[in-house]
C-alpha cells in the first residue's frame, strides 16, 4: 500500500513539474475554433503586419499592398508598396481602407491607437513624393500620425544616404512617441545619433525620440560592427528596452552567445545606455517582440535553433521562444514552443486575463501541431509563467505568416498576416501573397 502511494505521489510530482517546465501539453479545452478566414489583395502582393482592438471596440489592420486593383482603394497609378490601412467595426465590416505613399517602396509594419483617439503608423520606404515630403537615401524610417478617419494629422521621414527602416513605434507617457528601427550607420557617417561619435560598421539598433508633433527629440544608435537589428520597443519608468537581435560581439555588445542573439538595450530617458544583455546560445537567435508583465518585467519573443547555455533545449529546427527579464535583464525563465520543423514567433500581447498572445508561423506536425502544408499561420497562448495554454495552427497548402495577433473585448482574437495560399482553411487567393486576416472564436 505505502509502495502505491509513493508510486503516484511521484507521478504527481512529474506531472506538476514537467507541466511547469514546458515538456507536458495536453491540448486544452479552450482551444478557440475558427470564426472566419478572410483575405483582401490585388493581383500582385499584400501583407498585414500588425492589428490593434480600437476604442470603438473594432480593430484595425496595417501592413502594405503593391496592388492598384482588386481589394485596394487608391489612387496611385504604378506598382509599387504603399503603406496600407484598413478599419474594421465590431462586427467585422470594413469601415475604411487608406493607402499612403509616394511612387517607390513605403511598408508599414506596426500602428497604434494614440491618446487622442487617433493612430500612429511607422515603417520605411523609399518615395519623396506623394504623401511622403523628403527622402534622404535608400529607406527612410517614416512615421504618419493619422486622425481617427485616417486623415494624414502629420508625418516625418527620418534617415540618412543608406537604409534606414522602422519596425516599431511606441506613445511614451510624455504623449511623444519612440520609434525602433535600424540604422545604416557606414552609409551616415555617424550621424545617427544625438552627437557624433565613433562610427560602427554596418546597421545598428537605433532608437528614435519624437514630441507630441512629430519632431525629433534626440536619436542615438547602438550595436557594434556586425549586423544589428532593433524590431520592438517600450517604454519603463526610467527609460526605453530595445530588442531584436546582434551578432556582434564589440563596441556596445560586450556577451555575445554565439551567431545571433536576443540583444536587448535600456536606456534612459534621453537616450543614454544604461545596460545592454545577450541571450540564447550558439546557434541563430532572433528576438522580435516585448510586452510587459502584470509583476513589472517583460517577456520577449522570438526564435531560437539553439539547444544550450540560455536554451535548454531544441525540438528540431527551430523554436519559438519566449524569455521574461527582470528591470534590471535578470533572465527569470525561458521556454521552447513548435516542433520538429520550423516555428518562429513575431509578436506577443497581453490579453485582459493577464496571459499572452504569441503569433508566428509553424512548419511542424508533431507536438500537437497540425501542418497544412509548407509554412502555416502560428497563433499560441501563454500563461504569464510561459506555460502553453492552447495554439492554434491555420493555414493552406502554400506559405501562409502570421505576424501579429490581438484579443479583442469580447474576447474574440483577431491575427493577421499574408497568405499564398487558396485552400484547406484558406478559400481564396486573389493574387500571390494577399492580406491574412483570422479571427478565432473561444
């Protein structure tokens, strides 16, 4: 008798432990269904990189589409990127739809809802025309402060002779906003930052202070002389984090863990580097995403093909993986989500119940993963230790990404991307890649 009980006594423990570390996953009840698949495009390509829940309880989408027909309302005549947004109702009617541009390459890849009940959209591009006003080289960053009919308030390029992109825009709580982005730091000479000082080689990390009106504040960059890719922001009580990933290992990173890293940097409020932090190991590294906790730390999300020193395993391939850091770049946890293949993270949220949202893209069919064929659209919940809580797979026979997702009020989920495909859960292709737009029903 005492035999038994210590048999399932151990089990227990197993089960509670493995639970907590990530190995066990039993797939939840509360796994939402799919309440639709719909995709917006023109014959040539489109994509949605980022969605945020409105305050009229809607949502809106931005990302950018090449096409002049089709789905996209605009009055451009040449074939070429435009920045692309488009505003939905509670009950999922398109409301509006803008472009904004010139006549080259402009891409948005994050917006927010900004304190006036109006938008902020930040990406790069190449135009000097159009709705764009100057072009200093290659890719500019450029940030468009819209109302809340989507009428241009303002914008701003902001770049040098090479390419300089943006990734991510945040409204600070000076009601100014700070952008993250990457800087060709040969191509400017040094020019980047707030005083000229030693030139690095190649692309840095580079944060960017605006005001309320869109001017510059300061700019400073960061990195050393390999490649340096800043992709998310935000703010702290005393400062900015700056996250993405470096293959450095010189001048501003100082612990490279081998190939690329998570590198994040803190700064204060005027742009002075307080610390920086790699994390990952030996393998390719790339952290895309930060949100902050409810306990006052961050989780970063990204991927990872290492299997040692900060990761403690690989299922094959590569991982999602998800890091939380204390103020101070204290590692507290980490966890692996994905399978034998491919599966990378690219956004993550807190949802109203204090958990997360992570999106991605999955090439895995094992670990509870259903793969449709090549590349599927990755949607995953955590909970604020990292367990798994659900994921979800969606996709066709063809390339199908995920770049971000949001809960919405009712607590429906909204996540977007771009699709090739015309098949298994997605119905219709309008032409190559076409705005991915999913929502999932608890």
């Amino acid at each position: 008798m005492l035999k038994k009980a210590v048999s399932i006594l151990l089990i227990l423990i197993f089960y509670c432990c493995s639970k907590d570390i990530g190995i066990y996953f039993s797939p939840s009840s509360n796994t939402p269904e799919i309440s639709f698949v719909k995709t917006f495009g023109g014959t040539v390509n489109e994509s949605g990189r980022s969605v945020i829940s409105t305050l009229d309880n809607g949502y809106l989408v931005a990302g950018y589409t090449q096409s002049i027909d089709g789905d996209i309302t605009t009055t451009k005549k040449t074939v070429q990127n435009d920045f692309w947004v488009l505003k939905f109702d509670a009950d999922d009617n398109l409301q509006w739809q803008k472009t904004y541009g010139g006549s080259k390459d402009d891409k948005a890849f994050q917006i927010i809802q900004t304190n006036d009940a109006g938008f902020a959209v930040v990406g790069h591009g190449k135009s000097n025309d159009g709705d764009v006003q100057t072009n200093e080289g290659f890719d500019d960053v450029w940030v468009l402060k819209l109302n809340s009919d989507g009428t241009i308030a303002w914008e701003k390029t902001i770049g040098f002779s090479g390419a300089d992109q943006g990734f991510s825009i945040i409204q600070t709580s000076d009601t100014g906003f700070f952008v993250g982005g990457i800087l060709d730091v040969t191509a400017s000479g040094g020019l980047g930052n707030s005083k000229l000082t030693k030139k690095h080689a190649g692309g840095d990390y580079w944060g960017i202070k605006l005001n309320a009106s869109g001017d510059i504040e300061w700019r400073n960059y960061f990195g050393g002389t390999n490649t340096d890719i800043c992709y998310d922001v935000t703010e702290t009580a005393d400062g900015y984090l700056l996250v993405g990933t470096s293959d450095s290992n010189d001048v501003d990173v100082k612990n490279n863990q081998g190939s690329y890293d998570f590198w994040v940097v803190k700064t204060d409020k005027s742009g002075q580097m307080l610390w920086e932090k790699s994390y990952g190991g030996t393998e390719i590294d790339e952290a895309r995403a930060i949100a902050k906790t409810n306990d006052g730390n961050f989780i970063i999300v990204g991927e990872t093909r290492s299997s040692d020193k900060d990761v403690s395993k690989n299922n094959g391939g590569a991982d999602v993986w998800a890091i939380k850091i204390n103020t101070e770049g204290k590692l507290l946890w980490q966890k692996n989500y994905g399978g034998a293949s491919f599966d990378v993270g690219r956004s993550i949220s807190k949802t109203l119940d204090g958990n997360f949202l992570i999106s991605g893209s999955s090439r895995s069919s094992d670990n509870n993963l259903e793969n449709k064929g090549q590349n599927d659209a990755f949607i995953i919940k955590i909970s604020s230790n990292g367990n798994l809580l659900w994921q979800k797979t969606v996709g066709g026979t063809e390339i199908d990404f995920c770049y971000d997702a949001v809960a919405l009020a009712n607590g429906t989920i909204i996540a977007v991307g771009e699709s090739s495909s015309s098949n298994q859960d997605i119905t219709t292709n309008k032409g190559f890649s076409d705005l991915l737009i999913i929502k999932l029903k608890p």
